[in-house]
C-alpha cells in the first residue's frame, strides 16, 4: 500500500505541449501503480488560475510535491522559490527559481536537438538560396536558444543564417528560401505576411514551425510543416523524477533535457529527396570555396556524380545554373566589400576569385546598372 501524496500540477492546456505532458504523466502513474495510483492531484490549467494566493494555498495545505509548466508566470511561481518541498519546474526559465538550491529540478526540451534537427531537415531539401530564423515576439531565451542551435548547424554546412525580428523582414531573403520559425504561431503570422505579399509557400519560401499542434498545423493554408518536441516524454520525466525525489531517492541532475520526437512534413516544406541534398552539398561548397577561383568542374568533382546530372538537378531546385550561383556568390562579395572598406577595385577582384578587374567592372555593370564606383558612393551615402 502506497502513502497517499498529494501533487500540485500547473499545465497550460490550451496547447498540444500542456496536453501532451499531462498524457505523459498519467503514462507513468499508470505504468507504476496501474489503477490504484496514490497521487491526489490538483490540476491548474491557465495562467489566470495560476496565481501567487493559489500556490501559497497549496503549499498551506501541506503539498507533497509540485509540477509547474506554464510559462511567462514568475509572480505566480514565487512562493516557491521558499520552501522545499519537490519541485519540478518544466520549460520554465526563471531566475527566481533557478537561484533555489535544493529539491528542484528543470526538465526542459532541448533548443539544441530543435534547432539541429530543423537545420539537417531544410537543408536536405536543397532548394533554399538562403536561410533564418524568425524570433519569438518579444524574444525569449528559448527563442534565442533555438536560433543559435540552427545558425550553428547551418555554419557548420557552410550555410550563412539570417536572423529576423518580424514576418515582413522575409521580404528582404534571396529566394527560394528557407525559414524556421520559433514556434507554430510565429510560423502562422509567417504565412500570413507570405500570402498578403503574394509569395508562394513553398516555392519562394520554405515554412517551418515547432511544437507540432496538429489542429493548428493541419488547419492552416499551406499545412505547417513542424518540429515535434518529444512533450509527453516530458511530461513522463516529470512524474518519474517528482515519484524518486518525493520518496527521498537522491536525484544528482538538476536540470533535464528531452529532444525531438520527429519533424512532420506537410506542404509549407518540400518534399525532402536524393537530389536535394545533392544540391544543397553543392550550395555549401559554393559558398565556402566561390572566393577561391574554383569552377563548375571543382563543383561537379566535389560531388562525384556526372556534370550532367549535377547541372540538371542544381536547375531543378535552384532555378538557375551552377555558374550563376558560383557568380553571384562572389558578387554578393564584391557588393559587401565595395560598401565596408576602402579596397581598390583590383584588390576587390582578386579577393573575390575574379582573374580580371576590367571583367569584373563589366560583369558587375551589367548584373546592377551601375559601376562598382557608382556602387560604392551610393553604398556609403
């Protein structure tokens, strides 16, 4: 016979991750103890039911333990900064909390294995010109969390990530382009601006969200393509980890990550294929080496696959040829080098895999309508 504990569970329901961890919970109650569990719990569902009076109340009434996942409530979660019982706080950052010493622990999903992950996932896709991220409105360190993840694995592929603040920065991305959104709403409002602006999903820009809300994500237009953190996982870790601490099991990690449990491909992202990542190791090769001189061959050899091949899927799913993405590469170059430094136009060209001045001058002319010096001067006015 189990003693009776009575637990204190704050979960924002409105959402597929609240659910979801709850279902993790019963998972493991059920898994435990089967249909005589001997948790009493008190189930608080929203932010407004989770106040500062209701946690002192609990704690009043002699709570053995408490699980507490809804974000953005520090006021609320206080209280508990000041006692010891069993505390398992999930996906909440608080400094409050985190300064509290003893019995606690936070289980979090990993921002780490999401933006990974979400990287690997657009990159296989080889249609993308360029890459970002949109934050969370106003940004939250998982947001911030999150990007680093994805710019990090991007720089790893040699893949430059652009870092956007609102919906209609998309505007300013080379397309096709890929963007990972912080979470599905953000990924919605993303949509949204696409659609008044007339840009095509996925064709111009690829759409990625995370947390996976299936009547979310299968309702809006073009269906979200999304992460999916493993949140009953979670929600499972939790239970177990407040079962041990409440019977005095000694427990050495203080915090817990949980990755991703799988990424859903609906039509916001193209369908992910051989000849994508063929392209996209092309992309990467470009973008690193384009500096240097190389050509189509130093590509095509670089891929070890025929230069036939090589040329037909890279007009597939880029919409142009390899020596055009191999130019403007070194353009883009040219362009930033004109604007941030007093270079001469010789030094510019050589620095940028250009074996002639006079041919760059003419190249870039007839790309931009002006001269590099006219450029320049415009650039810096």
């Amino acid at each position: 016979m189990h003693k009776t504990k009575n637990v204190f569970i704050a979960l924002k329901m409105a959402g597929v991750a609240g659910q979801s961890k709850l279902v993790g919970v019963f998972r493991y109650l059920k898994e435990t103890y089967g249909e005589n569990s001997p948790w009493e719990i008190r189930l608080v569902r929203t932010r407004v039911e989770l106040t500062s009076a209701v946690v002192r109340q609990a704690i009043a009434n002699g709570t053995d333990g408490f699980i507490v996942s809804i974000p953005d409530t520090e006021d609320a979660v206080f209280p508990l900064t000041e006692i010891s019982a069993p505390t398992i706080a999930m996906d909440i950052h608080s400094p409050e909390l985190e300064a509290r010493q003893s019995n606690i622990v936070f289980i979090r999903n990993s921002s780490e294995e999401i933006g990974r992950e979400a990287a690997l996932f657009l990159l296989a896709q080889g249609v993308a010109r360029s890459y970002a991220f949109l934050h969370s409105e106003p940004v939250m360190d998982w947001s911030e969390a999150r990007f680093k993840a994805f710019k990090r694995m991007l720089n790893d592929n040699g893949i430059w990530c652009e870092e956007l603040f609102s919906p209609a920065d998309a505007a300013r991305l080379k397309r096709p382009a890929a963007i990972l959104a912080a979470n599905d709403d953000r990924a919605y409002e993303l949509l949204k601006a696409l659609a008044a602006s007339h840009v095509a999903v996925p064709r111009g820009v690829a759409v990625l969200g995370v947390d996976n809300d299936e009547l979310f994500c299968e309702n809006t237009h073009p269906r979200l393509s999304s992460v999916q953190p493993d949140f009953e996982e979670e929600g499972w870790l939790a239970a177990k980890t407040l079962d041990d601490m409440m019977q005095g099991r000694a427990f050495a990690e203080r915090t817990l990550l949980v990755g991703v449990k799988r990424i859903v491909q609906r039509e916001s992202t193209t369908e992910q294929s051989h000849a994508g990542r063929l392209v996209q190791k092309a992309v990467a090769y470009i973008d690193r080496h384009a500096l240097e001189g190389i050509g189509v061959n130093d590509v095509v050899k670089h891929l070890k696959c025929s230069r036939r091949l090589a040329d037909l899927r890279f007009r597939e799913l880029q919409g142009r040829t390899i020596l055009n993405a191999i130019t403007e590469r070194r353009l883009d170059e040219v362009k930033s080098r004109l604007a941030g430094t007093k270079e001469k136009m010789d030094a510019i060209a050589s620095a940028c895999g250009f074996k002639s001045p006079i041919y760059l001058k003419n190249l870039f002319k007839k790309h931009f309508g002006m001269s590099m010096s006219k450029f320049r001067a415009s650039a810096r006015g």
